[in-house]
C-alpha cells in the first residue's frame, strides 16, 4: 500500500469512528419536539472551555442547550489569594468565559485541591444531573495526574450508572502527556471554524496566565486532533458506552 492509499485507508477509519460534529448534532436537535441538552461538567474554573470549548460553540451553533458545570470555584488557583478570594475571582473569570461561548454556568460546592469522593458528594452530582436532564454528558477522563480531575470524573461517572445510562457520556482530555494520559479517541469534533472564539473564552480566565498556556499547550493538542481528524483544528473524546454485560447498581 502506498502512502496515499494509507492516508486514504485511515482517513475512512476515523471517519467511521466519528459521530461527533455540526450536521450530526443539527440532526439530533432538529429531530426533536424541543432544544437537546449538554452538560461539560469539569473540575475547576477553565477545563471545560480548554476541554470543550469549541464543541460547546458547535453544539450552540445547532441549536443544542449547554451548561457548563464548575465542581469547584478554583479556591486554590490564585497564589496569594484567600480561598474566598479566589473563588470570587474565578467564579467571575468562568461567568464571562460563558458569555463568549453562550452557555449557562453553574457553579458547585467542591473545594479545589481537597475534592471528596463519599455518600454526600456522588448524590450531589447524581441530583444536578437529573434535575438538568441532559441528553450529552462531557467529562474529564479518569487516568489524569490532578486529582480533582480524577473525582470529577468518577462522580459522574456513578450518576451514569445510578440514573440508568439515560444520557450519552463521553470524556474530554486536557493538557494530554501532562494532565490526561493513556487518552485515545473514539470521536472527534472539527471545531477549526470557532477555534479563535474558544480562545477568547479561555483568555478570560486571566489569573491563570491562560495566554502562554493556551497557545504552548491547547493550539498544539488541538492542532494534533486536527491532524487525525484530517482537519484544521479538532477536540477529541472517548464514547463510553454501557456494555451489555454491565449490571446496573
């Protein structure tokens, strides 16, 4: 096989892996008597607009809800700052990066750098999702180096299960190699078009120096997606996907 043949041969292999995308999501919500719902439930102020941020603008443009969900308000994100401090300073930072995106955020009661998996904390995440009935959940994936990433995922991952698989769920990376590892796509979304305006939103979050880290760390991960999605710019996710042999708690 040749080089072209090869190109030709993976591109049709990703292509039939895809179903994440504009048309597909236009379909979706144009199907239905009313608007679909997303939920990007992400630990701190920022991962879901790094994570997510161009889906989220995708999802918008087909005329899908979105919220975007904060378990923590990144009490302990600022050098210097007070919990309270903060948490007040990100909490605005994550009200305006929404206003680029047009989502609504909801910020929860987590505390960043010392989040809880226990009893209270699963019913907490399991009651938000059912009272916001979402169609799509994004999530962070669960092998990742920060720990709050890591219980973020995990609650979610229980009201999956708890509320009898009644929404898609799929995991978003960030920072892949320093954050996310062992992450391979199941989906892809071509998010070239808004990548700009993705940018603008994380750029609100200034107290995290959100310039440098976007265009050394974000650009090149979304660029590299690009490449396996034979497109400009892309965001990846992995589908999980209730396993017939899976038995509901």
């Amino acid at each position: 096989m040749n080089r072209r043949d090869m190109l030709k041969a993976a591109g049709t292999a990703i292509a039939g892996a895809t179903l994440l995308g504009t048309q597909a999501f236009a379909n979706e919500s144009t199907n239905q008597s009313k608007k679909k719902k997303a939920l990007i439930i992400g630990a701190h102020p920022d991962d879901p607009e790094t994570g997510c941020g161009g889906t989220i603008l995708m999802l918008r443009k087909a005329g899908w809800n979105v919220v975007s969900v904060y378990m923590t308000k990144g009490e302990g994100g600022i050098v210097g700052k007070s919990h309270d401090e903060a948490a007040a300073i990100r909490s605005q930072e994550a009200r305006e990066a929404c206003k680029v995106l047009d989502c609504r955020p909801v910020l929860m009661t987590q505390i960043d750098g010392n989040s809880e998996v226990n009893k209270e904390r699963y019913a907490e995440m399991m009651n938000l999702i059912a009272a916001e009935k979402p169609d799509i959940v994004f999530t962070h994936w669960p092998i990742d180096s920060h720990p709050d990433h890591r219980v973020c995922s995990i609650l979610v991952y229980n009201a999956w299960r708890r509320l009898d698989y009644s929404f898609e769920l799929y995991y978003f990376e960030v920072m892949s190699g320093t954050q996310s590892t062992y992450f391979h796509p199941t989906d892809y979304v071509n998010i070239s078009e808004v990548a700009e305006q993705k940018r603008q939103a994380c750029l609100c979050h200034k107290s995290q120096d959100m310039g440098p880290l976007y265009d050394n760390w974000h650009i090149p991960m979304e660029k590299f997606r690009g490449i396996e999605f034979r497109c400009d710019r892309a965001e990846a996710f992995i589908h999980l996907r209730r396993d017939s042999s899976d038995i509901p708690l």
